[in-house]
C-alpha cells in the first residue's frame, strides 16, 4: 500500500513540476472552488475516480442479481463520481466551458436528461421493462456524449452506421 501511495506522490509531484515550469508560480489558476494545489488536486480526482470504479462494480453485481433499480442507482452515481473526477482536476470552470461549448450543447443535454432520468426510475423503483428501456438510451446517450469529445467522432459514427447498413442485404 505504501508503494501505491509513494507512486501516487510521485506522479503528482512530477505533474506539479511539470506545470510549474509552464506557469509562473505566481499565475497558479483559481479556480473558486478548488483553491488546491496540484497535486492535491490529482489525489482527490484518483479518490472520486475509485469511488466510482467501486459503483461501476457494485452496479453489475446488483444486475447480475437482477435489482434493476440498485443497478440503475449505481450506475448514475458512478458518472456523478467521474464528473466530479474531472471538475476536481481540471477545475470547475474548464470542465463546465468544454462540457458546454456550441459542438456538445445538444448530446450534454440528451446525457444529463438520460442521467437523471434513469436515477429517477431507479430510485422509485419504477417497473424493470422501462428500467433496462431507459438503460439501453443512456447508453447510446452516453456513447454520443463521449463521441462528441473526439473530433469527428459523430460523423465517423455515422458513415460507419451507414457503411454497415449498405452491406446488409435487403
């Protein structure tokens, strides 16, 4: 254990370092919320990003179980965990100005709504059917939400779409 955390020193030390020769110590950014150093900053985005490893986990093995709603629950709060990840590193402000910027408005919108929708039927326990219906559109919601952040991910996706619909014979 100890070596993981000398590991974990060492990365972000060297981060740190590495960031300190691009900026003037004196221009560190604040970011409001997050007035941490940085590599404090990398600890507390590891510890949400193990926390929501550990839901991702605990999700499939309430599904294999078949608990939809447990699964559901998890599921959400492993993305809120991954979120809040990446706030924790890159800041507040960056990560909301990428994750709203003109090319990604529409597919951040469709992922939010998916997000809290499933977490709403899972919470209330809603009928499995509409459960594993709203788990598959989060899915696809949450595929076209990460294809927005390659350039050209959505209109590769489609040309392939389209590509292997071509060579289906009908």
């Amino acid at each position: 254990r100890g070596v993981k955390l000398q590991f974990l020193y060492f990365i972000g030390h060297e981060m740190a370092n590495e960031r300190s020769v691009l900026l003037d110590k004196d221009e560190e950014p604040k970011d409001g919320m997050f007035d941490m150093e940085w590599d404090e900053r990398i600890y507390v985005s590891f510890m949400w990003l193990c926390t929501a490893m550990l839901c991702t986990m605990l999700s499939w093995i309430s599904a294999r179980q078949g608990r939809l709603s447990s699964f559901a629950v998890l599921t959400v709060l492993s993305c809120i965990f991954t979120m809040c990840s990446s706030c924790t590193a890159s800041g507040i402000k960056s990560t909301m100005s990428s994750l709203w910027s003109p090319d990604r408005r529409c597919a951040c919108v469709t992922y939010f709504a998916s997000l809290i929708t499933l977490f709403t039927l899972g919470y209330l326990h809603s009928p499995d059917a509409l459960i594993s219906l709203m788990c598959v559109f989060f899915f696809i919601s949450q595929a076209w939400f990460t294809l927005s952040y390659i350039p050209l991910g959505h209109t590769a996706c489609i040309s392939c779409c389209k590509t292997c619909c071509s060579l289906l014979p009908c």
